[in-house]
C-alpha cells in the first residue's frame, strides 16, 4: 500500500503578520514604518519573549496611545482555544488551536517532576500519509506560519508560570506535521525558541527536539544550520519492505539514506540522534526486526543513538494496536544486545486523545 506523499501545502491566505514571524532586523524596521523610535522594538520583544505577553494593552511600559496601533499591526491575535482537555491530575493538557482562517491544530503541554514539556505543531495536517497516524489520516491542510508555531510555545510558557510558577523547559516539534516539510518557519521558530533573551525565549537547543520521517536532504540541511537541537527520525522499523507502507516517504528516501543523513546530522552537531519506533502488534515487533534495528543503528551511528519505543496509541476504528508488554520487553532487551540504547518512551493522555491529530479528528467528525 503505497500512500501518496503531500510536500506542498495548498495554498491557502498566510496568516496576518505577527511580532513573532519576525527577526531582530525587521522589527527594527516595523516599528520605524509605525513611525516609532528603534528601541521600542526591543521593549516589544523584552514583553513577548522575557514576559510572554502578546497583548500591547497590558505592556504597561507602552505609551497608551501606541498600544491599539501595536496591537493591530504587530500583535493581531492568530490563535483562539478550540477546546482543552485534560488528565493525570492536571499534568497533562491538550489544546486544539483554531486559527484565523479556522483551521485547527494541537499542542499538548506536559509536566513532568523535573521538567515542562510541550508539543508542538508545525502543520495543520500532514501529507506524510503514515497509516497509522491520526494526523496522517486526515491529510494536510497547510504549513503553519513562523508567528502560529511560537505561540503556542508562549502560550505554554505563561500557562506553566501563571498556574504552576515554574518555567517551559523543552520543546519537541512532535505534534501536527512533518517539520521539515514546513522548514524555513520551523527553523525560524527554532530561533525564536533558543535565542536568548529578548531575541528569543532562551530555551536550551539540547531541550528542543524536531522530528522528521526522514526527508534526508532537509536533515543534512538542518545539521548545517548547527542550531544544536535534537534529531528525532521516525523510523518504525528497519527495513525498506515494511517502511515504503507504514512511512511512505521511504519510496522516496530509503532507509540507509535516511540513515546517512541522520549519521551526517550527529557529525555536524555532535548530538546523539533519537530514533521512533511506534511500535505495532504483529507489525513491526517481531524478535528479528528488534536483531536487525541494533544491528543497522549500532553499525551507522555506534554510541549517538538512542532508540525511543513508543507503544501505540491506536485511533477510533483502526486496526492498528500496540503490542503485548511481554514483546515489548523482549524487543528493548534485543535491541540493547546490539549495543544500542534502548528505553520505552512514557504514554500520556492515552484517555484524552492525546497522539497527535486525535483531538482534531473528533473535532472534524463532530
């Protein structure tokens, strides 16, 4: 079964221009075309990024007769909450995120003991067809805008400090989406994300992790961009045979490929690249493809890998599932017997539709 690939996304009216799809140089310049002195470029950016407030009304530094035009030039509100659901007494939280032109998008904010994490989305859909992907079922809408992806990430950071008092510490690009089918404004938003300070949030690169599927010449561009975030490559499993149906973009791409691009990336950057492998009943957990995954990863990255088993979480109605925890177990021990770092990832939000794609998809069928 060979799906087909989407890498362009329909051309659809961008979103309005916001504070945030810009870098230190244009908001220079936007702030001047407002007829404003330079420095209050800065000002603005020292609110969004250091205080994270995205309303010129309560930038009580501003001139009150400079806050309505702010607000309608640089700070036009691009996201609305759709609805938030949550579980594990709070500590796990998705939004569904409609845009202006009401498209909608997830993000899934998670709090950990030692960490706060959220998950964001680079599209609004996902051409990259995987079967058993909620997201993927529902096909791509568009790419999402640079101003769309930080918001989120600001929305997450003032929601962990106003309820919580704690700090936004990781990013993942896990949610909607192929990041580097989107990536210009993922690697801008990459930016705002690590930058210090009032550049940029200043969220350490090696707390930001972007996934791909494994569009080889995107990865060997973005190690040449050295931001020093991880990678993350959705494998799912080592061979090609099973690969072209469940990740399509290996018709385009095979696995060595990918995997060189991927060996290219820890070169450049010398991060550890982590692999997915959602793992599937009957389909992708058989002992031998567990002996031929280490083998593969052992021999093309040696120690900078670690392996990321994410049991399943299965959609309404497919006929996808996870597999036994006894083969779990089994598939983690044959794994590291290569020589390979091996854990099971942590499920949340299995009872709030928390894989990406899912909240969308009750929302389209409703």
């Amino acid at each position: 079964m060979n799906l087909p690939l989407v890498f362009e996304a329909p051309r659809r009216a961008l979103p309005p221009r916001h504070f945030a799809d810009l870098d230190g140089d244009a908001r220079a310049a936007a702030v001047t075309e407002l007829g404003l002195p330079a420095f209050r470029a800065k000002q603005l950016a020292s609110q969004y990024y250091g205080r994270l407030i995205a309303d010129p009304e309560q930038m009580t530094d501003l001139p009150a007769a400079l806050r309505t035009p702010l607000s309608e030039s640089l700070f036009p509100r691009l996201l609305t909450v759709a609805n938030q659901i949550q579980c594990d007494a709070g500590e796990t939280r998705k939004t569904l995120w409609r845009a202006v032109d009401g498209t909608t998008f997830e993000s899934v904010l998670m709090r950990y003991p030692d960490r706060n994490t959220v998950c964001i989305s680079s599209q609004a859909g996902c051409g990259m067809a995987c079967p058993f992907c909620a997201t993927g079922q529902g096909g791509l809408m568009r790419n999402l805008s640079t101003g769309e992806i930080v918001e989120q990430v600001r929305a997450a950071g003032a929601a962990v400090r106003d309820e919580f008092d704690g700090r936004l510490s990781n990013v993942v690009f896990m949610g909607m989406g192929e990041p580097l089918a989107n990536y210009n404004r993922v690697v801008a938003a990459v930016h705002r994300i690590i930058d210090p300070a009032p550049l940029g949030f200043g969220i350490s690169a090696r707390s930001v992790t972007v996934s791909t599927v494994g569009l080889a010449p995107a990865i060997r561009k973005l190690a040449d961009e050295k931001l020093g975030v991880t990678l993350a490559l959705s494998l799912h499993t080592p061979d090609d045979e099973l690969r072209d149906t469940l990740v399509p973009v290996n018709n385009r791409w095979k696995i060595e490929e990918v995997l060189d691009a991927a060996r290219y990336y820890a070169d450049r950057t010398g991060r550890r690249v982590s692999v997915e492998y959602a793992l599937i009943r009957d389909v992708n957990d058989q002992p031998w493809r567990a002996d031929l995954l280490g083998k593969k990863l052992h021999a093309a990255f040696g120690r900078l890998v670690h392996v990321n088993l994410i049991p399943l979480n299965p959609t309404p109605g497919s006929e996808w599932d996870a597999s036994p925890k006894p083969v779990e177990r089994e598939f983690v021990k044959r794994v590291r017997a290569k020589g390979v770092s091996c854990t099971v990832r942590d499920t949340r939000g299995r009872e709030i539709a928390a894989a990406c794609g899912q909240l969308a998809a009750e929302g389209r069928g409703r």
